[in-house]
C-alpha cells in the first residue's frame, strides 16, 4: 500500500505538468478539426523560445526586423510526420514549431478543450502568445482547457515539438522503430457545456453476463446533477444523481444482451448524458479471463492467432495516422487469419482501435517499455505510469482491448520488478476488465534438462506470460524443432509473442544458410517454428514478427536492409512472402481445432 500511494503521488506530480484528465470519447463530442498544413520552422538549435516564435511578431517600423518567419517558408501536414514529408527531415531529431491561425466563437456556458491525439515526442504548447500547457509521450493523447485564453476571432496556436531521444524517455535512447517526429495524429477544438460528462466507463460485470457496470464522472464535483444511460436496441435505461464528487455509479440488466467475441463483433449503440451534455458511443461487452493456462473469450477458449504492425503505412515510408491507414493494416491483419493484434510496441490511432472493434479483432496494447529504461530514475517511472494511464482512459470502454501491456524485453532486477509492479498497480486501479502481459526474451535452453526455460519471478504477478524467441535467427536450434519442448510459466497462458526471421523479398537462396536472407530460409525456420509449437503445452497463442517489413535505423545491412527490418510477413511494397501462407494456414488450422 505504501508504494502504491507513493506511486500516485509521483503521478500526480507529473500530471501537473501535462494532462490532468482526459476527456472520454473525442470523436463523440462537438468538434471541428484543426488539421491541415501548418507553417513550420526547424529550429537546430534550440533557439525559437529565445526569439518568441509563439508571439508570432512582425516587424514594425523601419528599423525592426526578425530572423524568423513562419509564413512563407515550410508548411507541414498535420496530423503526419516531418519525416516522410521532407527528404532533409528523413532522420531529423530535435525541435520544429508548428504554427496555424484560425478562427473561433467560443460561446457564453460552454467550453473549449483543445485535444491533440498524439504529439511525438514531447511539446510546449502556446496559443496567443502564451504558453498553456506541456505533455511528454508521443503515443498518448492529451488536453488542455482554452476556454480562457481563446480569442474571438482569430487565434494563433504554436506548438513546439522535439522529438530528440534522451536516457529518461520512454522509449529511451535506442528502440527498433523509426524515431517519427511531429504532430502525428488529430488536433481538434472540442465545445462541451461547463459541466460536462468528462469519463465515464461501461463494461461487462465480471460475475454477471446480463449485468452492465456504469461509472460516470462529470468535470464539476457537483451533486445532484442528472445522469443517464441509454441503450436503445435493448430498451434500457438507467438514470441517478451525481455524489458530491460528480460521480454516479450503477448497473444495467438485460436477459437480451448479446456479447461482443472474435469474428462476432456485436456493438450497442449508447447515449451517455449528464446535466445538458450528451455523448454517443457504440459500446460492446465481453468477459476475457484467464483459466489455468487457458484464455477465455465469454467462458470460451480462444486460441490467440495474433500479429503484430507497427503504426506505419510502408508503402509511404510515413506514420500512420487516417482511417484509410487503418483500412490498410488491419485488413492485411485480417486476411492472415488473425483474431487479435499486438499494437507493438506503443498505443496505436484510435482510427485503427475503434475499426478493429468494428472487425471483431482483440487488441493487445502496450507502453512502451523496451530495453533501455532507466528503472532506478523516479522520473521515468512517472511518465510510464502517466502514459500507462493515458492510454487505458483513452481506451477503457473498447471492448476489443484484451490485454494491457507493460513490458517488453526487460532484464530482471529489484529496481525492474518494482517499477513494473507499479506500472501493474496504476493499470489495476483503474481497470480489472483486462489481462495484464509482459514480453520476455529470457527464455534459454536448459542442457542439463533438455529442454526450454525462464527464470524470471516477476511472471507470477502477469495474467498471461509472452515470450520472444527467434530460435533459426538469432537462436540456433540446439535439438531439433520437434524435440524442443518447453517447460515456461508451466500454470499461466503463454504466447509466443515475437518469432521469426528476416527476408527480402523475392530473393531466392538456401533453406539451409540463415545468411541467404532468402524467402526460402524464412519459409524454413516457420516451418520449424510451427513444429516447435507442439512441444509447449501451456501454448494460448502466437505472434509473428512482423506484419510488414519495417523502417528503423538500427538495420543498415547495405542490400538486405538498407534501413529496413525485413522480418515482415509482408515486404514494404505490400508483397507477400512465402512465409505468410505457411502462418496463414497454420492459423486456419487452429481456428478450426477451436471451433470444434
């Protein structure tokens, strides 16, 4: 208890200095966009806070000048990365401000929340001249209360972006992935009453499948005011009065309520209102539950034929940030056979969350939490919580999230094991809905027994245990694949989160030689993965690294790579490789095993 409360109060602390609260449901609020091409200024050396940018001054008279300008010069895609959009940003790290005017009419009564759904990595925000807020995380959204500082009329909004990795972020200094810069997903100006309905949470009772829990919180700690919940397809209602917090709880019974499952994706239409406030969501309600080493979807086991993607639309070389990208990735995750995705390794658009709900895809989100990560610095662990926080408020009420996701390749130690059991804390108080999972590379071959283990006693605290193990990549095979049997995690679910190996694609070579970086030893080392999988007895699911060929600058083999990871499944151009038919009809192969 003591460390918990410790936790929250590092939490808190950091909180302060960024996103106190977080609006549920965006997308379900009076809004207008704030997108489009922004001016923009690369600034090298960190000079553009010196020369005020953000007060957006022109030279008056005849001896005044500035050696800025915002107009006139680089105009970037917002939401997008700098990255793809210019050839001398393609590795750029640092600072670039973004600058737009536009204009408003904030009405008497309301309020004006401007929302950024992802800024990476960190920024400072200003809007006429004055700074309004700051956040760090470049995969989480935030918020900041303008009521008070828009103008009628126009508005200037500044955003200072810097990108640059450093020791105490998360990721740190070094991470598998292309470091994209920039305003990356939806800025938008959101009008709400003064009282609003600002979270609330709607999920299946743990006990009861013909119950649903309802949580409200409006933005003002009122009493009294009305509240109701409304679902009009099941002829249900509830309605109460917010406690002297502003919060309501209760629950709804419906004999008719159909569960939302894989491949069976049944939503409700709901209307959530609170004083004058009214918010629309399409809501489904499942049961995920761990049962010995099974996973259960509904009381069902469910064998989790997952992949992962990175949020990256490769055929662009850019991040990914519109509903056609997620049209894109997730139907290539969709014709694999899959029924869940790992949204690897950070929390993904919420463009690709909401429309994998709509497909009936499980979600396995994550923080990310990989190598690197200072654990003895009290910072770090502030921002982990905080983002793990964000991204669990931001996703609470997304039936399709199954797992939560605190780790990924760590290394054990005391300082590791109590910042992730605090990350595990942060994540239970808010939501017991989900799985809790961790990815471990710590898995060796044990001679003496002959077989694969893993010592790591953090696992006993996980719902579901994931591994790494590229064995015929980085692993050689020490027995054969169908000798090599597992004993990990033996009474927990464990998936095999991350295997395979790299491939370009249409290059033909040895099934046999690991550096022929051919389709063909690809296609192999599946092939003896697959078999390997027969000897792991506690086996709930798989995850092939990776879905599409990746950019990252840690690849730079000068014809195999060049500046791509080439273990995907898929190449950058959308080809598919041989390997992915062998995954694909091992997939149908279980989903037929478990749809006896």
């Amino acid at each position: 208890m003591k460390r918990l409360l410790i936790s929250i109060l590092i939490l808190a602390g950091f909180s302060a200095h960024s996103s106190a609260s977080l609006i549920t449901n965006a997308y379900g609020r009076d809004y207008r966009l704030l997108n489009g091409r922004w001016d923009a200024i690369v600034d090298l050396y960190d000079q553009g806070d010196r020369m005020k940018v953000y007060e957006n001054r022109s030279p008056e008279g005849n001896t005044d000048f500035y050696e800025y300008a915002l107009k006139g010069g680089l105009r970037l895609e917002v939401p997008g990365d700098w990255n793809s959009q210019n050839p001398e940003l393609k590795y750029y790290e640092g600072t670039v401000w973004y600058a737009r005017s536009f204009e408003a009419n904030p009405k008497p009564g309301m309020r004006e929340i401007l929302y950024f759904g992802a800024v990476s990595y960190r920024c400072n925000v200003y809007l006429n001249g004055k700074e309004i807020g700051k956040h760090e995380g470049g995969f989480t959204p935030f918020e900041i209360d303008v009521t008070d500082d828009l103008h009628k009329g126009e508005n200037f909004l500044v955003v200072e972006v810097n990108n640059r990795r450093t020791k105490d972020a998360i990721p740190a200094l070094a991470f598998d992935w292309w470091n994209y810069g920039g305003i990356t997903r939806d800025v938008m100006l959101i009008s709400v009453p003064d009282n609003y309905v600002e979270n609330y949470f709607l999920r299946l009772d743990k006990d009861n499948h013909d119950t649903i829990r309802v949580d409200i919180g409006m933005s003002q700690p009122l009493a009294g005011v009305k509240v109701s919940v409304e679902i009009p397809s099941l002829g249900k209602r509830i309605e109460g009065t917010t406690d002297s917090s502003g919060k309501f709880s209760g629950s709804i019974k419906s004999g008719k309520l159909k569960l939302w499952a894989p491949e069976a994706p049944v939503l409700y239409d709901v209307k959530i209102n609170g004083g004058e406030d009214e918010v629309s969501e399409r809501i489904g309600f499942r049961d995920i539950r761990t049962d010995g080493t099974r996973i259960l979807i509904n009381g069902k086991p469910q064998f989790m034929r997952c992949v992962s993607f990175h949020e990256e639309i490769p055929q662009r070389m850019g991040r990914a940030f519109s509903k056609a990208d997620a049209v894109m990735l997730l139907n290539e995750a969709r014709d694999l056979g899959v029924n869940m995705i790992r949204l690897a390794h950070y929390p993904q658009n919420e463009y690709t969350v909401r429309m994998a709900e709509e497909m009936g895809i499980v979600l396995w989100q994550e923080i990310p939490i990989w190598q690197g990560i200072d654990f003895t610095d009290a910072t770090t662990r502030s921002k982990a919580q905080n983002m793990l926080t964000e991204m669990i408020n931001r996703d609470k009420n997304r039936c399709a999230v199954g797992f939560w996701g605190v780790a990924n390749e760590t290394k054990p130690s005391a300082e590791r094991d109590d910042f992730l059991m605090s990350l595990l804390e942060t994540g239970r108080a808010l939501d017991t809905t989900r799985l809790y999972t961790a990815a471990f590379d710590l898995v060796e071959f044990d001679k003496e027994r002959q077989l694969f283990s893993m010592n790591d006693p953090f696992t006993e605290n996980l719902d579901v245990v994931a591994v790494n193990k590229y064995m015929g990549w980085y692993h050689p095979w020490p027995l054969t694949p169908a000798e090599s049997v597992w004993d990990v995690t033996p009474d927990k679910p464990l998936i095999i989160s991350e295997f395979g190996g790299e491939a370009l694609y249409g290059q033909s070579g040895s099934r046999d030689v690991t550096s022929s970086w051919s389709e063909d030893y690809q296609a192999r080392l599946y092939e003896d993965n697959i078999r390997m999988f027969d000897n792991i007895p506690n086996l709930a699911g798989v995850s092939p690294w990776i879905l599409f060929d990746f950019r990252s600058p840690f690849r730079f083999h000068p014809t195999n790579q060049e500046g791509w990871n080439r273990k995907g499944l898929v190449s950058d151009r959308g080809q598919r490789k041989k390997a992915w038919n062998l995954m694909h009809n091992y997939y149908m192969k279980k989903k037929q095993e478990y749809e006896k």
